[in-house]
C-alpha cells in the first residue's frame, strides 16, 4: 500500500474513533439533579407507601438531591444510583416521613427547596381532589415546553396503587387506580442509544469506503 494511502487511512480511522467516543461521552455522561429535568412520577402505592420515579430523558441522571414533597411534608431523595434513559426506581416515601393517604394528596418532585418557583418543579400528581398547595405551581410550569400539570385530580376510586403508562403523565387522564401490585414498566429506547448505533454505522461504512478504495489502489 503506498504511504500516502497509509496515512489517509489512519486518518479516518482515528477521527471515526474520535466521533464514537465523543459520542458515547456525550449520550452516557450523567447528569446531576439540578441539571436532568427529566424525571417523572410514574406510580404511587398507598399500601406500600412508597412512589416510581422515572428517567423519561435520553441520559443517565442522578435523582439523589431531587426533593419529595407532599406540603406541607418534603425530602431530599439520598443513596440512590444513576437512572439509565427509561429506567425507574422505587422511592420509599414512609422512610422520608412522607404521608400519602389514598383519599386524596399530592406529590410534587423538585429540584430544589423554592417550592413556588415553577421552574423549580419538575413533576406532579394530586389525587382525591384538586387545588392542593403545589398544584398551581405545578400548572404554571413547564420542562421542555410541557406543562408540568394540566389541572384536575386522579380518582383514586378506591384502588391502592395509582399507576401511569406515559413516560412523562401530566394530566389526570393519563392515570389510573388499581388495586394490588402495579404492572412491570419497560423503558423507552433512548436517543444515546439511537446516536450510539447511527455512529457505529457511520463508522462501518467509512471503513468499508476506505477499504475499496485501497483494493482498486493495489489491484
């Protein structure tokens, strides 16, 4: 192979390893609390006392600093390891001395202690009734372009456990009550994982570019 093409071959194939790891930094790389707005309340159990949080974002991000509230009771969410995209984890509310009653309450999830700054909320459901202390706020904010909370209330109608099947529920509609154990959530296919693959192909073809290039060369 004459040192020209050589050359040129190392060339794309350190940029195209260049691209990957860019890639895999940039769509895996977690984010902190403050900085992933991409959390969901996806279930509540009354009996068990305990709520699913969800990653409905294409990173990984870490909930520990994410505050639980039911005004006028809140935590901090501490111990917990790193949400994948899709990925949810079960938060034990009763152990942060969190009450839910299941005649009727809220749940907000914030970012940090300005509980009336609707930039500060990222997630929320009342239930029972409507116009809780955080359900205002909740309506006037938004994540991404979408209304954290469009108003109303869940009818828990006697079920123990509210659950959701949207990733990111924001109206009432979109939950329902049942009784017993809540059904086993998938995640979606996140966007890191979409990059990942796109890159991976990319590669394979500018290899398989380079690599007819250097048989028409030598032949």
């Amino acid at each position: 192979m004459p040192a020209t093409h050589a050359r040129t071959a190392t060339r794309v194939t350190m940029l195209v390893i260049a691209f990957i790891t860019a890639t895999l930094w940039l769509t895996s790389a977690p984010a902190g609390a403050v900085e992933g707005e991409t959390f969901a309340i996806t279930e509540v159990d009354f009996g068990a006392r305990t709520i699913e949080v969800t990653n409905y974002g294409d990173a990984d991000v870490d909930p520990n600093g994410l505050i639980v509230c039911n005004f006028p009771d809140y935590a901090p969410i501490s111990g917990a390891a790193t949400l994948a995209p899709g990925a949810s984890m079960t938060v034990d509310v009763a152990s942060m001395n969190i009450p839910t009653d299941g005649s009727g309450g809220e749940l907000g999830l914030y970012l940090n202690t300005a509980f009336e700054d609707p930039t500060a909320i990222v997630a929320y459901v009342e239930w029972g009734s409507t116009g809780h202390q955080r359900s205002s706020v909740a309506q006037a904010a938004q994540v991404g372009g979408t209304q954290v909370w469009a108003g109303g209330f869940v009818d828990p109608a006697g079920g123990s456990v509210l659950t959701t099947s949207v990733a990111f529920p924001t109206s009432p509609a979109q939950w329902s009550a049942q009784t017993g154990a809540a059904l086993p959530r998938t995640g979606p296919v996140g966007l890191g994982t979409a990059l990942v693959g796109g890159a991976l192909l990319v590669a394979g073809l500018v290899l398989l570019t380079a690599g007819r290039r250097r048989s028409s060369t030598t032949s």
